[in-house]
C-alpha cells in the first residue's frame, strides 16, 4: 500500500489523533503560559528569584521525555494525566525566561511616568509593563509550543493522546507492510500542526503587538 493509499484508508482516525494532538498541546500552553508569567512577574524584581525560576525549570527540561513520563506513572497512571503534567512542566523554562526579560527590559521611565500619574502597583503591570513584555513572552511561548509538538509524541508511551500512537504502532511493527507509513503519518502530521500553530502565533503577535513595538 502507498502512503497516499494509506491516509486515504485511515484519514478519520488520523485526523482524530491530530486534533487530539493539538488539543493537548494548545492547552498545556495555556497552563505554562499562565504559571510562567505569574512565575516572571513574581521573580523579575529580584535577581536571585529571577535566577532560580530560570535554573529551576531549566532543571526541569534536562530530565528524559520518557523518564519524566515513566516516574509520573506510577503517581497519576496512563493516560491525560502524566502527559499534559509532563507537558506543562516541559513549557515552563521559555515562558518564564523571556518574561523575566521582557519585564526587565522596559523602560524604567515609562513605569515612573505611569507612577507619577497615581498608577497603582497591579496597574502599571497590567497597563504599562506586561504589555511593553508581551513581544519577548509571546517569542517564549512559540518556542515552548514547537518543543511541545515533538515531546507529545512520547506521551503514546503512557497511552496518552496523539500522533505518537501512530509513530509507536509503526515502530512497533517494523517489517509490517504499513509501519513506514504510520511513522511517516503521525511524523508528517506533527509537523503540519507546528507549522499552523506557528502560523497563528504570528497572527497573533500582529493583531496584539503595535507596529511601533514590532519595528
């Protein structure tokens, strides 16, 4: 059989694993997302706290997809649970880094001046510091969601969602008629899903960044 033979015969269930894929991805960046900023508006100030938040989730990426899968095993079972634990963890250190420096490098003028006309503390960073940010915290998040892609396939590992059934079936099956193609599908379908949530994420950064911070 092709390959083309074979995405014809299996589009549904690939198309299923796909969105499954991207659905675990798209929501354990918003969980990173979310701690990393609050992590880097916490720590930014300090440069101690700033260099632990860094080194601790930089700690945290240096440990094997496969171990980290295998040790939550044994705590959370197979399945969602270790893979989107797993996952968040692994998108934590460029979301916290470039928010420490996206917060570090505004202008200190422009908090003094936001200061000077009686902004409060949870003001200035809402309205003046995070949004000046955005552009270096946006740049994290592209980074940590192409890490993303290829680290959930190991989740197949633990019986978790995605394109790495098909890549383990495949690899599973090695000398059978379709494993090439079940490598080559869920290989190729992971690479389409990082090219289109990137795509998006330049979309966003053109609808959320002022052309004057772009330039």
């Amino acid at each position: 059989m092709s390959f083309w033979e074979y995405l014809n015969t299996r589009h549904q269930q690939l198309l299923t694993d796909a969105w499954q894929h991207a659905s675990v991805v798209f929501q354990c960046m918003v969980a990173a997302t979310l701690i990393g900023v609050l992590a880097g508006v916490v720590t930014y100030r300090s440069e101690w706290a700033g260099g632990l938040a860094t080194t601790s989730t930089a700690t945290l990426l240096t440990i094997p997809s496969l171990a980290m899968i295998g040790l939550l095993i044994p705590l959370v079972g197979l399945g969602v649970p270790p893979t989107v634990i797993a996952l968040t963890l692994y998108g934590l250190l460029p979301v916290v880094r470039n928010s420490i420096v996206g917060l570090r490098g505004v202008d200190p003028a422009l908090v003094d001046a936001a200061k000077g006309i009686g902004m409060s503390r949870p003001a200035r960073l809402a309205r003046v510091e995070l949004p000046l940010a955005w552009p270096p915290i946006l740049t994290g998040i592209r980074v940590a969601t192409q890490m993303l892609m290829g680290i959930a396939a190991i989740a197949a590992y633990a019986s978790g969602p995605g394109l790495g059934n098909e890549i383990f079936r495949g690899i599973a099956s090695l000398g059978s008629a379709n494993a090439l193609n079940q490598v080559l599908a869920g290989t190729l379908g992971i690479v389409v899903l990082a090219l289109l949530f990137d795509a998006a994420y330049v979309l966003v950064g053109r609808l959320t960044i002022p052309r004057g911070i772009r330039a």
